[in-house]
C-alpha cells in the first residue's frame, strides 16, 4: 500500500480580498496553509506530495517566499518524503529566478516536454512512475498528452500530472477527457481550476483538488489537498484534508424577527464566526425603521462589525435604496460648499494640465455645469432643510 497527497494550485503570494481590518493577518496565511499541508504528510506518514502546479501565485517569486518553501519541503526530506514539483501557467518555471537549490528530495519536471520520475519503495516492492511536465511559458495551446508515454508496465502504479483545462480548445493545455482515461494511469493528479472537482472515479481516478485557500469571495467552494490510497493495483481511495486557515462565506440573515435595531444587531452579530470573511446579505428588513437603513447603507455597520469580525460588504437586498438621509443642514450651506469660486479654481487646474486646443471646452459655463450636477448629486441622494434652490 502507498499513500499521497495530491495538492494544486496553492498561489503562495496573491492576496486577499478582504477588509483593510484582516490584512495584517492575512500577510502570512499562505505560509500557514503550506506548513500545514507538510504536516499532514509528515503525520499521515505518506510515501510522496506531488505539486500540481500553480503552487505560486507568479512566475517571479519573491526571495521570502522561495526560501519559506524551500525551508518546508526540507522538512519532508528529514523524513524521506519525495515532492513531485510541477509548474503551471501562473509559476511559470525559469530556473534563472530561483536563489536556493532544491533539496534532494525534490523532483522538479523543468521543461514543457512530457517527463517521467520513477520511486521504488523498498518497505512495500512496490513502484510508481509519475509523468508530468511544466509550463515554462504563461501559455501552452495545445495538448499535452500525446506526448505522455504508454502506461508503465513495469511500476505497480502510473501517475500522470497535468495542469490543464478540460476543453477542445484554450489556452492552458486543453485536454479531452476521453484521450485521458485512455492512457490507463492508475491517477491523474490535476491543477488548474480553482474548484474541487472529480472529472473520473473509475480505473483511472482523475481530480482537481481545487485551491486549498481561497483568495477571493468567488473561492467559496474549497476541499483543501486530496489524500489518495494505492492499494491492490488501484486507487483505494480518495479524500480530502482541509487545510485552508480563512473561508470566504456569503451569508444571507434573516430579519423579520427583528423589530428594532438592538434585535437586528444581535441577530447579525450571533451568526458571525471568526477566520471567515463575510458577504453579508440583509433580507426581511420591513420591520427596521430609515435609522437601520442609514447605518447600512453609510457603512456605519459595516465599520462597527469589522471591529469584530471580517466582513467584506453588508447590502440590505429586500428594498430599493428608497429613503434619502437627513443631513440636517441648510440648502445654502451645501450651495456654499460648492461655491463658484472654488468651480473657477478647478478649471484653472485642469486647464493648466491640458493642451491648449482644449481650454474653450472648460469656459465659465462648464463651472456652472460642474457645480449644478455637484448640487443635484447632493440633492439626490439628501433631504437637506432650510432655502430652496431655485434654478
Ligand atoms: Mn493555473
């Protein structure tokens, strides 16, 4: 019996959408999320970790972030565990960029022609051929199977690594799935799409494991690595380990029980966890008065729950943005503000960045239009008291 992990797509170095509250935290989460994933080899006692591309976010990867993954795979050599490195379309591989050498537990596949690695594991007999390659170019428009050899007669188990689209045609070495199975590998490991998703579970297993951590609200959907079980001549099973240290969670809450703004505000706070960050939705709002919908729509309460929590956006979705804010001020006041002075000084100063042939375009009657469509905007979206403004 040997055991793997499978893992793809880490992009070690892209940040995160997320509020400016989370990102001191944020800086060194990827860095959690690989050395987690080398405990889990080192626990798990697997045979060997294949890469499957992608494992950096691009193709010039930062000196820190060289030697911190370096340092991790270090740690598998103390305990005999090969890594399989491919590179994909975003970590393009270019031997020129990188400052430390491999340790030798490292294999790399270091060019775009097919290439096959052979282990021996002397505990069990058995053998495992691991064919694979790397992008060395952000693009590679055509497949890459025909290039894989014939399934290994001579290993107990062959595995094939391609970080690739499943498609007639693209950009990212499209591959049929057909042309695939055809091969007879025992696995397929996959990398590319960023969601889990298992395109084979017969003789030949082929996966994507998806990213393990989520960079974006769109990465909701994250299984983490796959752990897989060769045994008797086949794939015994498959699973996958969660490893991702912030989930992105687009929650919809329930309003209509809150009938003032201390409900509501317990009724939001109570479902929100830690190491998440929210899209928040606000339904069933009719029981909360303009206040409610002023400290939404201000994003007085989005501040207030970032103090706590990570919330990306709050939306009321249950009404139209109906009910203008008081500002309790007086219309000449905001006339003030947008004095036709001030009007004058702006066109100056853009006149003074523009070539001359431009300058009758900004004349005194587009002062007055820019400070008008200034006190519309204003009048829009404000209940102001006081003079009306006649015009
Ligand atoms: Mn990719």
């Amino acid at each position: 019996m040997l055991t793997f992990i499978h893992v793809s797509d880490l992009h070690i170095d892209r940040s995160f959408q997320a509020p400016d509250e989370a990102f001191e935290t944020l800086r060194d989460i990827n860095g959690f999320v690989l050395e987690n994933i080398i405990d889990n080899a080192i626990e798990k006692q697997v045979n060997f970790v294949i890469f499957a591309g992608d494992t950096f976010h691009q193709a010039r990867t930062s000196i820190q972030t060289q030697a911190h993954f370096i340092d991790q795979v270090k740690r598998l050599e103390e305990y005999g565990i090969p890594v399989i490195l491919s590179f994909g379309n975003h970590d393009y591989y270019d031997k020129n960029r990188y400052w430390f050498e491999f340790p030798s537990n490292v294999y790399l596949f270091e060019s775009e022609s097919v290439d096959t690695i052979r282990l021996d594991f002397e505990h069990s007999g058995e053998k495992v051929a691991i064919s694979g390659f790397s992008y060395t170019h952000p693009i590679i428009t055509e497949s890459k199977l025909p290039d894989f050899p014939e399934r290994d007669l001579a290993s107990t188990y062959h595995i094939g690594v391609y970080h690739g689209e499943n498609a007639p045609k693209g950009r990212f070495a499209p591959f049929s799935l057909s042309d695939m199975k055809e091969k007879g590998y025992d696995y397929w490991a996959l990398g590319h799409i960023h969601v889990p998703m298992t395109l084979s579970d017969e003789m030949s297993y082929i996966a994507y494991p998806g990213t393990p951590q989520g960079h974006n609200k769109k990465e909701n959907q994250v299984a983490g690595i796959l752990h897989v079980t060769l045994e008797d001549n086949r794939v015994k099973k498959v699973y996958p380990i969660p490893v991702a240290q912030v989930l992105y969670h687009h929650l919809t809450i329930d309003l209509r029980e809150s009938e003032n703004l201390v409900q509501a505000q317990k009724a939001i706070t109570d479902v929100l966890a830690a190491q998440t960050i929210y899209t928040l939705s606000l339904d069933q709002t009719h029981n909360l008065d303009d206040e409610f919908v002023y400290s939404v729509q201000s994003g007085e309460l989005l501040d207030f729950l970032n103090e706590k929590f990570w919330v990306d956006s709050v939306q009321i979705i249950d009404r139209e943005k109906e009910s203008k804010f008081n500002l309790f001020i007086d219309e000449e006041l905001v006339l003030n503000l947008v004095k036709e002075e001030d009007m004058k000084a702006v066109r100056n100063e853009m006149r003074a960045n523009m070539p001359s042939e431009l300058f009758e375009l900004f004349d005194e009657d587009f002062s007055a239009e820019l400070q008008e469509s200034i006190y519309k905007e204003i009048k829009q979206e404000y209940e102001l008291t006081g003079v009306q403004y006649e015009n």
